[in-house]
C-alpha cells in the first residue's frame, strides 16, 4: 500500500519515489523528513504527523542512518543529522 506523506511535507509518494527511479542508497524522502524530525521530537510525536506507530518512525531512522554512513557520498546533504542524533 503506497502512503502519501506530502501532508507531512515530505513531497513525494512511495510510488513517485520508486516510479523516478532513484537509487536506493539515497534516501527516501520519508526517511529524510523522519530523520530531521526526529531532532529535538520524541518518536511518538514524529509518528503522529505521519500516521504510523513510534516503533515504526526508529526503524525509520534506523534505516536511514545506516544508509548515511554507508553511502556517505550519495547522502552528503544530510549528514549534518548524524552529528544532532
């Protein structure tokens, strides 16, 4: 089930997201938005603008941190969260 987090400012859809084709050691831009919330924000506050369980919004995360150090390249404009979590 594809979600639409454009209420939460994230832009665009799952499926936008894979329909553009965009590698995926980038990330998502649910991942982004997650990830910058999640600074100074608890993860029920964060999982309460996007509709999903707290548990949900530390995978998330999670996710997007290893991505982060990972592929540190692809990622560089968001880099900045690892040194603020």
């Amino acid at each position: 089930m594809s979600k639409d987090y454009t209420r939460a400012g994230v832009g665009w859809s799952d499926s936008e997201y894979r329909s553009r084709g965009i590698p995926r050691k980038k990330l998502t831009p649910r991942e982004i938005y997650v990830t910058e919330q999640r600074i100074g924000r608890t993860l029920q506050s964060v999982g309460e603008s996007i509709g999903v369980q707290r548990e949900r919004v530390r995978q998330i995360q999670a996710k997007a941190v290893r991505k982060m150090r990972k592929f540190p390249d692809e990622n560089k404009d968001h880099l900045w969260i690892l040194e603020e979590l």
